[in-house]
C-alpha cells in the first residue's frame, strides 16, 4: 500500500539508513519544527543565535547529547507502539526528511503519520521526565513541545496532530 504523506511536499532525503552526522546536515537546509521554538524564543536548550550559525554553515549542526534526548530517541518507537496500542490508531513512521514545495525553507522530519479517515494528521513522540512533572500536570505545556508538532501542519497542509507521551513520574503521584 502506498502511503501519500502529501501533495505540498517533496522528499529531501530518505532517513533510514541515513548516518547522524548526515541527517544533521541535511536538518541545516531548511526550518524545521524543532528549530521554530528556537526561533519563537520559547527553547530553554538553544540560542537563536547558534541556529543561525548552524542553519548558515558557519557552526556544525549539533543536537544536544544528553540523558532527555537520549531517551526520547530509544523510547520513541515504545511510545509509538504505545499510542497505537491505547487509541486503536495505526501510525506509520516514514524514515524520510520532508521539504515544502510551497515554502522550500520549510522541512518536516515527523515521527509518525495518522491517517484518520482519510485526513492525514502528524504523530509527534514527546518522553518527559519526573522533574518536568510540573510542567505537564495539566496538559501540554505551552513551550517547544508543543510549537514542534504545529509547525509541520502549515506545509503538510495537515489539521490536527497527534501527541504521545512517556511520563516517567519515578514514583510521584499525579
């Protein structure tokens, strides 16, 4: 079965078997959505200013290497098994580095996709920790997490996203 993602968007680059090094690289040609927090001021992580010198050649693109990145990349296919497994929802991981044909500077690198009836929607997988707990007692907070999903939606064309979380509490009540 053939799976259009859509119409406004072309393939960069297939990232299956795509190198780290490489598919940073390849995340400098255009906006992505973990950039548009950067770029809002709403990213705790990132300067604009070093964004600017990765996007522009004059830094290597670096992602932070830490425990909260780490593990929101072994857990990202538990989540999305976990997802699928609660909402009865099919989600299917794409491997590929989308680029907008309307506005080219735009890129999407997206977790899953839902096709829902017929309406494409983005899956995004978000791992949080129990010291961010506070952050997430009542919903998605209002920072990068929740600007990364939304900024794929206005060159997808898509409507809604989905989001999966991991919550590890380490024992806290919530």
């Amino acid at each position: 079965m053939i799976l259009t993602i859509s119409v406004f968007m072309k393939v960069l680059v297939k990232t299956k078997n795509l190198c780290h090094t490489d598919w940073l690289r390849y995340r400098t040609m255009g906006i992505g959505g973990s950039d548009v927090s950067v770029i809002a001021g709403i990213n705790p992580y990132r300067s604009v200013y070093q964004l600017w010198l990765e996007k522009t050649g004059q830094a290597e693109p670096a992602e932070s290497d830490n425990e909260y990145t780490h593990f929101g990349t072994v857990l990202e296919p538990v989540i999305r098994r976990e997802f699928m497994q609660r909402t009865g929802l099919k989600v299917r991981q794409k491997h590929m580095l989308l680029q907008s044909e309307e506005y080219p500077f735009m890129i999407a690198n997206l977790d899953g996709v839902i096709n829902l009836d017929g309406e494409m929607c983005i899956f995004e997988a978000k791992t949080a920790s129990a010291y961010k707990l506070d952050d997430w007692q009542n919903g998605i907070p209002a920072h990068h997490h929740h600007v990364e999903p939304c900024a794929g939606r206005k060159p997808l064309h898509f409507r809604k996203c989905h989001l999966g979380t991991a919550q590890a509490h380490g024992g806290r009540q919530g």
